[in-house]
C-alpha cells in the first residue's frame, strides 16, 4: 500500500543525483569520480526499484 509513494520518493532522488552528476560531467568533463557517481547510482537505482517492485507476501 505505501509502496507506490516510497517508490516515487527514492526515484525523485536518484533522478535529483543523476541530474546533478551529469551536471557535474557537463560543466567538468567526465572522470573516474564521476564513472563511480554512476556505478553508485545504478545500484542504488536497481536495489530500490526491485525491491519495491517485489514486496513480500
């Protein structure tokens, strides 16, 4: 029942640091902070969607 607003709520995150760090590769070029800004993100994203696109019984 809360799924869906916990949902909408981690990905407003994820798509507020995947702005600001694809801000960050615009304005300074891309590096390897920024290949690891991603690679957390993904799996941030891919934890947070799965688990709430699964919930337990």
């Amino acid at each position: 029942m809360l799924h869906r607003p916990i949902l909408a709520a981690a990905l407003a995150v994820l798509l507020c640091f995947g702005f600001l760090t694809g801000y960050v590769i615009v304005t300074t070029g891309f590096g390897p902070l920024e290949a690891i800004s991603l690679l957390v993100l993904g799996m941030f994203a891919f934890g947070i969607v799965g688990a709430l696109r699964q919930p337990p019984e």
